[in-house]
C-alpha cells in the first residue's frame, strides 16, 4: 500500500492518460452525446423550440431530448459559441479534476479537514480517482459527457459550508440546473439546518423564476407539462436504469409506473433510510449525506448508472470511516468496488435486446437490480451497527448502576 501511495501522482497520469487514449481510439468513446444534448439543446433557445430539439446522430433508436430545466439551457448556452471538440475535451478534463476535488473531500469529512490536508492523504485521493476513473459511474459520464460529477462535488462543498445561504444557495443552483440535488434539502432537515434547508428552495424557486422572465414559454412547457414525465427522459425498463422502478418493471415483466408495487416499494426503502440515518453518528455528515443520496437516487423514476457517482464518496465513507476494520463493512464495499468496476449494467446490456423491452429472463431480471441491492445492504449494516452501539451503550450503563443489593 505505501509503494502504492508513493506512486499515486503517476498512477494517476497513467490513468488519465488512458482514459484519454480510451476516448480517441474507441468508436465511442468521445461521442458525448449529452453534452452535445446540452449545447447543441441550449442553442435551441435562439429557436424558440428548447423542448423539440432532440439529438440522433450517435443515437437513432433514441432521439435524445433536451430533459433539463430551462435554467440550464441558459447555464450552457454560452459553450454553443466554441468548436464543439473544444468544448468536448476541456469538459472531460474538468470532470477529471471535479472528481479528484469531491473524492478529496470527502475523505475530509471523513477524517478531518487537517488530516486531509497531508501529502500522504492526498496521495491516496489520487489513487482513488486513478480507480475512479474506471469505475462504470464515471465511464459513462465521461463518455456521454454528463454533469455528474459536478453535481456531486457541488452538494458536497454545500453541506461543508457553515453559511446557511452558501449552502442553501448551492443546492438551488446546481437543482435549477437538474432537479436530482434537490434531495439534499432533506439532508439540512437532517441536520437541523433549518435556513439552509430554506434558501435552498429559495434558490431554486429563483432558477424558475429568471427562467420564466428570459424564456417565458419555453420555460412554462417544462414546468407545466413535461416535469415528472419520466417516458420522456427514456426507457423506464432498460438495465441502464437502476433505480426501484426499473428494477421492479424488470422483475415483473412490464413498467410498474407508479402504482401499488412501487408505492410500497417506495415506503420500505424510506423506512430503511430513515432507520439507517437514526442509526448513525450523531457527527457523521459524510454518512447522513449518502443515505439521502442513495434514496434519493432510489425513488427517482430514472436513475441511470451514470447517476450513481455517490458510489465514490460512499467507498470513502466505507473504506476510512471508523467501521472500516468491521468484516461487513469490507464486504459491503467490496460488493460496490466490484459491481462498479466490472459495470454490471454495461454487461448485461449485450444480453438486452432492445433498450424498449421492459420483460426478460428471470435471471437477467435479478441481477438487474444490482444498485438497488447494493442500496439495501448500505442501510441493512448501518442499521445492524446502529443497534449493536446502543446495546453496548446500554450494557456500559448498566455496568456502571451502582449496586443496590442490601448488604448480608
């Protein structure tokens, strides 16, 4: 592990240049296609048609549309102005450095800002994000050029501000731009950051507010009609969706939409999330912020496995927190690190034959719920050592009760 750590700035080089030769030299590897959603989408306000743009040249069996509120539509409207491969390779480079920064602190908030600071520390953030960089999360964020990552370091610097208006400010900013962070507000109610959990909504109501005063019409077709309309952003039944509702639709064999199944699929993984938060360290701000994240990518219609960056802070949190000796939490992480390097997903969608097709084997099925069984497991151990602290809590306080027996 020190040569390892020694090594971390090459290894890191290493992997990015690599990841870079991965991009030029394979047929996809550099087609972007959600960024070129974003820009060439964003130019479509000069149209007056934001919500009838789609782009098919990288994939004419899926037309992507622009899916994004409108205020993100004019964040990216600037990048139409430069040559797209420009745009292209500096996003990949940004996101690259974006996901050194939120692996960084994150370990921060794990061990200590001070602590962090250290050489030897931020060896081992880069060789997390030389790991990273392979993981299947980030592989497709790369490779569609999507802002997840972005999204992600972004809540994270929120929930480190101690200024209310810092980090409520954020979380509505990075919401306007697409509506996921939004979760985060439950992580101030958490908290008991009451002014932040509010600005955030402020911010946000802000985002649609210019949006409506720039773009008027385009900005009320979002709002009034297309929001929540999740057969819009794509197909619910695809393996590449692994959020509860794709992976219940797999299993049945047809869309659950959001019926009686999902309902109380729903209220579980709720149940669990709230028990698994009670049963955390009072301290643990990493913690509390990843079991919102992962109901929060639980729930949502659409989680596409380039949602789930959260796998990254989540191994940190696993690997250096201070459970990290317990053999179920080395499990736990092994089943992420394992399941992301190797894209579960990814494999099983050479066995998919249309991206359309919701019903498959049964076998198919249930290992297309990997996320949200790796979800489960997440709140299933937090919860089995939130017990065993209060009953040790429990024990130590009977052993120091005074003994009452009458003397003989």
């Amino acid at each position: 592990m020190n040569r390892l750590v020694r090594y971390a700035p090459f290894l890191l080089a290493l992997s990015v240049l690599a990841r870079f030769l991965w991009a030029f030299a394979t047929p996809n590897g550099m087609n972007l296609v959600d960024l070129h959603v974003y820009v060439d989408g964003s130019a479509a306000l000069l149209r007056d048609d934001l919500y009838d743009f789609t782009y098919s040249e990288e994939t004419p069996d899926f037309p992507l549309p622009f899916t994004y509120p409108p205020f993100a539509a004019l964040v990216f409207f600037p990048l139409h102005y430069l040559p797209f491969s420009f745009v292209g390779v500096c996003w990949q480079l940004a996101t690259m450095v974006a996901l050194f920064l939120l692996i960084k602190l994150s370990i921060g908030l794990v061990i200590g800002d001070e602590v962090a600071r250290s050489s030897r520390w931020t060896r081992i953030a880069m060789l997390w994000t030389a790991l990273a960089l392979w993981t299947e999360p980030v592989r497709t964020t790369l490779d569609y050029g999507q802002v997840n990552v972005f999204l992600v370091l972004g809540a994270i610097v929120a929930i480190r501000s101690s200024r209310w208006w810092l980090a409520g400010g954020l979380i509505g900013f990075i919401a306007g731009i697409k509506l996921t962070p939004a979760i985060t507000g439950l992580y101030f109610l958490a908290t008991k950051r009451w002014k932040a959990a509010a600005f955030s909504a402020v911010a946000f109501a802000i985002t649609v507010a210019v949006s409506y005063l720039v773009l008027g019409n385009q900005a009320a077709t979002y709002f009034t009609t297309l929001l929540g309309d999740a057969d819009r952003i794509g197909p619910v039944g695809s393996v590449w969706n692994q959020s509860l509702r794709g992976a219940l639709s797999r299993i049945v064999g047809h869309d659950v939409e959001t019926g009686a199944a999902w309902i109380v699929a729903v209220l579980v993984v709720a149940t669990l999330a709230f028990l698994a938060w009670r049963a955390l360290r009072r301290d643990d701000r990493l913690g509390t912020l990843i079991i919102v994240q992962l109901l929060g990518l639980s729930v949502s219609p659409i989680s596409w496995s380039h949602h789930w960056v959260w796998v990254l802070p989540l191994l940190v949190w696993l690997l250096h927190g201070p459970d990290r000796h317990l053999l179920g939490t080395r499990l736990v992480a092994g089943y992420w690190l394992l399941t992301t390097v190797v894209g579960v997903p990814w494999v099983l969608s050479f066995f998919q034959e249309s991206i359309w097709l919701v019903s498959r084997p049964g076998v198919l099925a249930w290992l297309g719920s990997v996320d949200m069984l790796g979800v489960l497991l997440v709140y299933g151990w937090t919860i089995f050592l939130g017990w065993g602290r209060i009953s040790r809590r429990e024990e130590g306080n009977r052993s120091r009760e005074p003994d009452e027996r009458p003397s003989a």
